[in-house]
C-alpha cells in the first residue's frame, strides 16, 4: 500500500479532488495535501474546460460577441451579457431607453436570484442534505419558465442587444414575476428551517473557513465572498449602472467573514433581490425597449472597463479597441478566479469535510474560472 | 452549574432544530400532492412562444418562402451555423435573378442566439419551440432548410 | 389458534415422524439457509423501493413508478442489472481481500438474522445471550469496510474506511448503553425474556423517561453504526466520492448495498424487540378485553409493522438532515452520547432496583 | 475622491509619468522597471490607499505588451489604471505578489497566455494550459493549425 499511495517528503498524502468530483461542481482539479483529515496545502489546477473565450471575441463582432459571454458563468449569463453591452454602448456613447434598463435590471434580479437558489440546494446536498436541492428547484423553475417566456431560453438567455433588449418583455411578464414573489416570500422560511436553523448545519459552517475583511482585499475577492467578510464591494452601490441608480436597496454586509456569514449573506441577498423587483415590477416604465444603432457596430479608438455586479462577484469587462468592427483585446476579469485564489488561505489546517462547506460557500462556478 | 445548564440548553437547542426540520420533511412525507416533476415521454411541456429550439423557415401553402439570399443571417452567425448557396434564376423576361439554392443549417454548431433571426431584414427564417434534437447520425444534424422545389414569394426584395 | 408457531411445530413433527434426528437437522438447516437468504433478498428489494419512495415523496417527486404498477419491479430489475453486470476489477487492488470483504459484510449481517425473534415461537436460534450476540457479531462488519477499503488501493477508500473504523467503534459504546439499560430492567439477555417481560406493555412507555433517552440515543447510535446519514462519513459520496466502495462495481458493490438495509433491518428489529416488545402485541396493564383484542393481529404483523415504523425513522433522518464533519461525529458520541447514556443507565438502574418502573 | 481631483493629484505626485483621463478613470503610464516603486507609493500613500488589485491583464500590441493594472481603493472609492510597457522580445516585469497576494493567480494566467516573466513570482507555473504547451494563445502572431477554427 505505501507504494501505491502518493506521499509528499515528509510523508502526507497528496489526495486529487477532481477533475471529477462530486463537490467541485464541474471540472475543478484540487490538489490537497492531507496529513489524516485535516488539509495542509491546497493547489488548484484549473484549465480543463478553458474555452479561450477571450481570444475567441476578438474574432468576433460587437453584436456577436456578447452571446459567448453567456457561457462564462452560465449561471449569471443575463449579467455577464449586460457587463458586455454596457461596455459597448459606454464605447459607442448610445443612450439605452428606461424600459429597455428597467426590465435588465428585473431580468438581473431574477438571474441573481435563480443562481443563489441553485447555489442553496446544491450547498445543502454538498453537506449532505438531499432534500433542499429539490424545494429549491421548485422556485427555480418559475423564474426560469419566466425567463423562457421572454427571453426565449431559460440559462443562457442571451436577452440583451448593445442598445437595449432583444424583445419586448412578455405580456404575462408582470403577473408571473408578482406570482413567483408570493411563493418565494412564502416559502423563504422553509429555507431557513431545514438549513439555516440546523445545527449540524450550523457546525459545519460557522467558524470554518474564515477570510479576514484584509484578506479579502489582499485576494481581490468580491461579491457575497467578501461581504460576508464585511468589505463593502456592491458594484450596483459604488458604481451604479442602469436602473440601480434609482432604487433603494442595502448592501448586505455580514463580518464574521465564515462560511456561516457567506451563507447569510446570500439569503438575505435573495431577499434584497425580491426587494429590488418589488420596487421595479410595477413601474416599468412605457417606451421603446431597443435604442437605434447602426447595422455595424464600431467602437472608436480606446479602451473602455465596466464593473458590475454578478451572482457571484464583480466581473469587469475590458475591452480595448482599435477602432475596427472587432475587439482588439478582451479581458474578463472573472469574480470566480480571484475567489478561488483565496481558498487555499481559507482551507488550511481544517478538515476534508470543510472543503467541501468551504467551497460551496464561494460558489464557484468552473467556467467563469476559465474562460 | 452554569455550564451544566449551558450544557442541557444547548442539547436542547441542537435537538428542536432537528425536530423543526424533520417536522417540514415529515409534512411532505405525508402531503405527497404537489409533485414538481413531470413524466416526459407522455407528458411534453409546451414550449413558450418565444422559445428558441431550432431555426426553421416558414413556407406557405403554395410551399413559397422569403428567402431572397441575401446572406444577412451568415453574416450575424458567430458560428458559421449558416450557409446560403445561391444560383441564378431566369425570369420570363430573361433577366437573371439571385435566388437560393439551398440554405444549410448545422443544428450542430447552434448556440440559439437568435441573431441571424434578428439580422433577417424579411423574416424569412423563425426559431421552432421543438427541443428534441437527439438523432442517431451527426450527419442528419445539418439540414436544409428551404422545402425542396420552394421558391420565393412574389414581392418579396 | 393458526400461526406460523403451529405451522412450524407440526412441520418438524412431520419430519421427525419420517426421519431420523441428524438428518432432521440437515434438512432444517438447508431451510433456513434459503429462508434467510430469501429473505435477505426480499428485505433488499422491499427496503430499496421504500427508500426510493420515501426520499421522493420528501423531495416532492413521484419516485419510481414506471416498471410494474407503482414501480414496485424496479428494484427487481436494478438487481437483476447489477447482476448482469461486468464486475471488474482494477489493477492494482489486493485481490483476495478485495474479493473477500463484500462477502465479509453479507455474512456478518446474515449471521445476525440468527437469534431474531419473527414471530411468536419464530426463532433461527433462540440463545440465551441473544443481545450480547447481537452486539458482538455486528461489530464485525467494520472489518469487511476495512478490508474494503485497503484493498482498493485508493485514497478515498482508505480515508472512508478509516472514518467507518473510528465511527463504529465509538457508536458501539452508546448503543451498547441504551440496549443495557434495557437489560437491567428485564434481567435477562435472552432476546425472548425480553419480549415476554413486555406483556403488560412495552419498555418505552414503561420505563419512565430514561427508556425514552435510551431509545432516543439508540437509534442514533445505530444509525451511526449503519453508516447511514447522517453519519453516512464512510461513504460521503459530496467528499468522499464513494467513499469504500468506491472501487466496486456490479454484484459486489450491490452486496454492500443489500448489507446496508439488511443491517438498518436488523438494528431496527433489535429495538423493536427491545424497547417496543418485538412480536408481543400492544398491551396495556391489565385491560383484558383490550388486550384480548390486540391479541387477533398475528404478531409477526407487530414485528413487521414495528420494525418498519423505525426504518422508516431512519429513512426519514436521511432526507432531512446534513452529513456531520467526521470531528464533529466523536464529538457528538465522546462529549455528548457517552456521557448521557452512563448517567441514563445509572438512573435507570436505580429504578431496576428501586421496581419504579411499572 | 472623484476623477478629475485624482487625476490631479495623481499627476503632482508623479509629475515626470504621463497621466491622462481614460474612459473611465485616470491612466497612468510607466516603464516596466518602474513599477515597483510607482506600486509602493500608490499603494503606500494615504491620499491614495490604493490597495485593492482587482484586473491585471496584458495587451500584445504587436511592438511591445502592455500590463494594465487596475487599481481601486476600498477606502476612497477611487479607481486608476496603470500601464507599465513591457518589452516584446524579452517580457520582463516585477511581479506585484508582496503588494497583492491576487496578483499570484492573475500574473500565472498572463504568463501562461502571454508569456510574460515575472520576476520574483513566487510559483510562476502555467495555469490554464498544460505545462508542456508551446507557445503563447493569446498573443497576436500565435497560430495553431489543430486547435484554431476557421470559420
């Protein structure tokens, strides 16, 4: 046997978490150096789904390259397509009409929502509670047949045009959007009962996996990652784009910066995001929902940089152009990359179990890591 | 005695929370009524209107198309899903006219993006709500999409 | 009065009548080698559909319902697939323990199925130490996990059987506890004495709260001798992968499967036996009319519905809570289990000797 | 601070860089040997406090690459951009780890697409690729025949 397993020097086993792996969601490759249960070292190997997607957009026009965005992190598509859009629209200088911002940011809300709820049920099978998955996909389904009905697909809507939206929203819009708030606001505590409230839930998360308000700078985290670390990293607060200028909402900022704080973070994110469409939903203001453009979109010479605020983080779009009908470079900087930088910091000296509750606290998702 | 008591509460907390979960797993143990799964073969959801299965093109009954050929649609693919062949027709006044030969659709390469039906200025193709694409060859995959013997409706430039 | 004690007296008395003794014995022993594994294989499939049911019905689906009217073949034909099935095996395991420990498993769980009381008189062996028995051989299972997960050569194996190692052997103490708490009230190890001291009711409503707690720790305790969740550390398919099967395929990963519910079948029939009275029908004080009453449904009924009420239980654990950390799961036996169940036995002897139980 | 304040103090600060008004928010431009010493002090100062990495990625301009930082400050809310010129034949520049512990996996990903060295990086290995892949994707002149589709 001791020939057979992989030992370091000093006699710790090297375990490989992944390519397949049950917890990783995806094909993430984690080298973890185990002395018994508990992890001393942890190297991720990422790459194995690297599409090049930024090589990939500089072939491709204005108009087209915003669809393969969708398939970075597929399960915020809408946001990383309107990062794309507001680049080119700040680079083409095009005034996007109110509707067609109401209804992205409606559309966001409901994308951010369907994300943490997945990330939710699948948290709660990580740990090994079956059974939430399943209520969790219950809301799920209603704001994806909601987003089939108007976007025409139900992950990667690719809804979004550079000057607007694709289509006008669906007649059924509103009332199946008001139907979906009365569910989840009625079932939101059932959440919070066969999870938030369990003990061993509760054990499994809090304390483990702490990531310091420092640390989370240091490692460029964002998002529900580093607000539960109580840094301040809302984009639709700190550089507020499309309709989010004009709604009242908080940023949720926990500070223990665990596992548990993460976690919270998102739930009351849902909640905030139900909030959001509230205030939104009634007042969608009439109009046109596409602005003209050109048939041929062309940026001027320059670079242009967005941020905003995905499921997962903050993903910037960078695009510098040369003045021609594709981009010279595209960069994405991808909130799933710089939190996965982090987890090594953040998993040393716990369990292999930790791992796993660590992990699904970030909530990565594998091709936002590689592109 | 402080710790004994923290000690019998926390027993208690950790043992409520249980029941408090098992009690709202225990109420769909036993209210098996809502069933959120569907049997799919007998039961096929209808798609929504907007749904994006495939690209078709819509004929009419004298098996007659929009289609010009004016290959706006290849140009907005981002795949090369599309490929329009064009050959020339001769009009009854001898004057030669471009019409399509065959529009190639390779199902395989579609991301179903919608952008060749936006970019089409006279809507001849449309997206189909059908989502069962399996075949058992590739080849079958690519399709043509104009009906054999179809032309262009009069009218349409 | 018909019952499957009479049934089987004048069997044995048919064959006495025609045979001589040894051979007697012979034939018996070649039934009830069948019977078991008939059972075995019965319970398999039965306690594979339940789970199946239950975990849809908790997670809002329908469950299997597609071969035979509500599903009820499907388990049929998953075992008939997994025997079908090409049973490979990689290339660096150690062969013969890899072969051995499946087979390991299924005997520990069969050679519990011995001193089971079904029914009224329905006994494999009725010995004297029947819960000692119990509780010595089905320690033994952890030693086909082990061999398991050596023999596979893999880590994850490796990891998940030493979890099991360390799980079983601390959660024997509890159970050990709750199940002598119950024995210092009847006085006997004999799984028979036990049912019979229950005839003016069962343990759990006689033994004040300490046979509540001894239940309560109990099932706990076996749940977590049963690797199943939440204490399911062995296999801890979201960490583990498979934890030690990982390395099985095809029949062989399908006796570990089959060990599994023969062992959550027999625990569960323990505590039936021993804190709900097994066969012995529900009975209070001395109503004899209603006891009289009680006395119709035959008693492997009883046993039967007694002991699926408890998997049921079990089952109902697994779909509601989340795994424990494998710390975690010593803590929870070291620091809170251990210490409540010695103080719930001194209590409870108290009342042994004190006769306040009813 | 706002935009036109930093870009003013920006370029009091360092008057000898170039450093105008990009689309978005003040670019500063330097020589790749530069870096290290611009970094501390923007990163050092309390006017600017600028801790907080959140892009750094490469530009192959077929002469030379240029690094783009993207700096921020949780504290100010302010944001700049700093682009340091490396050399095309030999791509060398200052790795950021000691500043910004993200830097690490960023400067991997541009080693690894662009192939640009950084020099006391603590673990400069490929990333994404393989390690025994030639050549640098995302440069401008890198073509590979098997993996690159024609459309």
């Amino acid at each position: 046997m001791r020939n057979v397993v992989e030992t370091t020097p000093e006699g710790n086993m090297v375990l490989n978490v992944g390519p397949q792996h049950p917890s990783t969601h995806g094909v993430l490759h984690l080298f973890i150096t185990v002395n018994g249960e508990t992890i001393l070292n942890l190297d991720p190997n990422i790459g194995y789904i690297h599409r090049s997607i930024e090589k990939m957009c500089e072939s491709l026009s204005y108009r087209q390259f915003i669809y393969s965005t969708s398939r970075m992190d597929y399960l915020s598509a809408h946001m990383n397509n309107h990062g794309c859009a507001l680049t080119v629209e700040k680079g083409l200088q095009v005034e996007v009409p109110v509707r067609a911002e109401v209804i992205r940011v409606i559309i966001s809300e409901l994308t951010r929502l369907a994300s943490h709820q997945l990330w939710w049920g699948s948290l709660a099978m990580d740990l090994g509670a079956l059974s939430p998955f399943f209520y969790a996909f219950r809301e799920r389904e209603m704001i994806t047949d909601i987003m089939e009905e108007t976007c025409g697909a139900r992950l990667t809507m690719n809804y979004i045009v550079p000057g607007g939206v694709m289509a006008d929203i669906h007649p059924d819009f509103q009332r199946k959007v008001k139907e979906f708030i009365v569910q989840f606001k009625s079932k939101i505590g059932e959440y919070h009962e066969l999870v938030t409230n369990n003990v061993i839930f509760q054990n499994r998360t809090k304390g483990i996996g702490i990531l310091s308000k420092e640390d989370a700078i240091s490692y460029g985290c964002t998002g529900p990652t580093a607000r539960g670390s109580g840094l301040s990293c809302d984009m639709r607060k700190i550089y507020p784009y499309s309709a989010y200028k004009n709604i009242q909402f908080n940023e949720i900022l926990e500070t223990e910066g665990d596992s548990f704080a993460r976690y919270m973070v998102r739930m009351r994110e849902m909640e905030e995001s139900v909030n959001i469409i509230e205030q939104l939903i009634d007042n969608i203001p009439e109009g046109e929902f596409l602005a003209k453009t050109k048939a041929v979109l062309k940026l001027p010479k320059g670079e242009f940089y967005t941020r905003l605020e995905t499921a997962r983080g903050e993903l910037g779009v960078y695009i510098v152009s040369e003045g021609g009908t594709t981009p010279y470079r595209i960069k994405f900087r991808s909130p799933g990359f710089s939190n996965l930088s982090a987890l090594n910091h953040m998993i040393k000296g716990h369990k292999i179990g930790d791992l796993v509750s660590v992990m699904g606290t970030l909530d990565l998702v594998i091709p936002d890591i590689d592109r | 005695m402080s710790f004994l008591s923290n000690y019998i509460k926390e027993v208690y907390g950790a043992v409520s929370s249980l029941l408090i979960g098992m009690k709202r797993t225990g109420y769909y143990l036993t209210h098996n009524k809502e069933v959120i799964t569907e049997e799919y073969p007998e039961f096929r959801a209808k798609m929504a209107d907007r749904f994006r299965g495939e690209v078709v093109m819509t004929h009419d009954a004298q098996n007659e198309h929009a289609c010009t050929g004016c290959s706006a649609c290849e140009l907005a693919c981002p795949n090369g899903t599309i490929k329009i062949l064009n050959k020339f027709d001769i009009t009854p006044e001898g004057k030669k006219k471009k019409a399509i030969d065959s529009f190639v659709y390779h199902l395989e390469l579609c991301t179903m993006c919608n952008l060749c039906i936006v970019a089409c200025p006279t809507d001849a193709i449309k997206m189909s709500q059908n989502f069962e694409h399996s075949v058992y060859d590739r080849r079958l995959l690519t399709k043509q999409l104009n009906f054999p013997g179809s032309k262009l409706r009069e009218g349409v430039e | 009065m018909f019952s499957i004690e009479n049934i089987l007296n004048s069997f044995h008395k048919w064959l006495g009548s025609m045979l001589n003794q040894t051979n007697v014995m012979l034939i018996e022993m070649a039934l009830i080698a069948f019977f078991a594994i008939t059972l075995f294989a019965i319970l398999g499939l039965v306690l594979v559909y339940l789970e199946r049911k239950v975990s849809a019905f908790i997670q809002i689906r329908k469950g299997p319902n597609r071969v035979g009217p509500f599903g009820i073949f499907q388990t049929t034909a998953d075992t008939l697939k997994l025997i079908v099935k090409e049973s490979f095996m990689p290339d660096k395991v150690d062969k013969f323990l890899y072969q051995l420990a499946p087979f390991i498993v299924m005997i520990t769980a069969m050679l519990l199925l011995a001193p089971i009381p079904f029914a009224r008189g329905v006994q494999i062996w009725n010995i004297n130490i029947g819960v000692f028995y119990v509780t010595a051989v089905s320690s033994l299972s952890v030693i086909g996990i082990l061999m398991a997960g050596w023999a596979s050569s893999n880590k994850y194996s490796l990891l998940g059987a030493m979890r099991s190692g360390a799980q079983i052997v601390s959660y024997e103490l509890s159970a050990g506890m709750a199940i002598l708490s119950i024995i210092v009230l009847t006085g006997s190890l004999n799984l028979q004495d036990i049912i019979a001291s229950q005839e003016n009711g069962w343990w759990i409503f006689k033994g004040h709260i300490p046979a509540l707690v001894a239940f309560v720790i109990y099932i706990i305790a076996v749940t977590a001798e049963t690797n199943r969740a939440p204490f399911d550390l062995a296999e801890a398919e979201s960490e583990l992968t498979g934890g030690f099967h990982t390395e099985y395929a095809g029949m062989r990963f399908a006796l570990f499967f089959l060990a599994e519910y023969i062992n959550i079948f027999i625990v569960c029939a323990i505590g039936a036996t021993l804190f709900f009275g097994g066969w012995m029908p529900f009975h209070i004080g001395n109503w004899q009319a209603f006891n009289h009453v009680m006395d119709f449904i035959p008693s492997s009924i009883w046993f039967f519905g007694k002991t699926f009420f408890l998997i049921l239980l079990i089952m109902w654990f697994r779909w509601t809570f989340p795994r424990l950390r494998v710390d975690q799961l010593l803590n929870l036996e070291w620091k809170y289990l251990l210490p409540i169940s010695m103080l719930n036995l001194l209590v409870m002897t108290l009342i042994a000797i004190k006769g306040w139980h009813f | 601070m706002e935009n036109e304040p930093l870009l003013n103090s920006l370029q009091t600060g360092f008057p000898e860089t170039a450093t105008v008004m990009g689309s978005d928010w003040p670019e500063m431009s330097i020589e790749s040997t530069q870096l290290l010493e611009v970094i501390a002090k923007l990163k050092g100062s309390d006017d600017w406090d600028f801790n907080y990495l959140f892009c750094e990625t490469c530009v192959d301009w077929k002469t030379h690459f240029t690094m783009v930082y993207h700096l921020s400050s949780t504290q100010y809310r302010h944001s700049m951009v700093l682009k340091a010129k490396v050399d095309r034949e030999i791509p060398q520049i200052e790795s950021l780890v000691k500043f910004y512990k993200t830097a690490e996996m960023l400067e991997r990903e541009v080693y690894d697409l662009f192939g640009v060295q950084f020099l006391n990086h603590p673990d400069l290995r490929r990333l994404l690729l393989t390690e025994d892949w030639v050549g640098y994707p995302l440069r401008k002149d890198y073509y590979d025949p098997i993996n690159m589709i024609k459309l």
